[in-house]
C-alpha cells in the first residue's frame, strides 16, 4: 500500500502545512489547528505566540520545587 500524493485530499492539513505542502493558492481542510495530522497545531501561529509569551516569564524554581512535592 503505497501513498499517492494526487489523493491527499482526505488527509486533513492546517494552514501551515496546506501552504507547504500544496502551494499557497490552496485552502486548509480542518477548522482547528490541532486536527492537522501532520503538525498537530504546533505550527499554529496563535500557538506559537503563547508559548513564547510563556517563555518570557522567569523561571521560579522554588515554587517548581514545591509543585513536585504536591
């Protein structure tokens, strides 16, 4: 069983990956980001603002510490 990239139409794709893998003129076929089978939304722009939004916030360790205790 082979993988024809003709029919990937039935493979559903984010944004991010349509773009990449199909070209720009084409659309996405899932209405959430984290129903891509092939990133599984971590590309997602939204995403990726949180986490570097969380990034930017300094690291407690005692209160790290503290949660692992729990």
């Amino acid at each position: 069983m082979g993988f024809d990239a003709s029919s990937d139409d039935r493979i559903p794709l984010c944004t991010v990956c349509t773009r990449q893998l199909r070209g720009p003129e084409e659309i996405e076929n899932v209405k959430e980001p984290f129903n891509c089978a092939l990133c599984f939304g971590v590309l997602d722009e939204k995403f990726v603002d949180e986490v570097v939004a969380e990034v930017k916030f300094p690291f407690n360790f005692s209160k790290f510490s503290n949660e692992l205790k729990l």
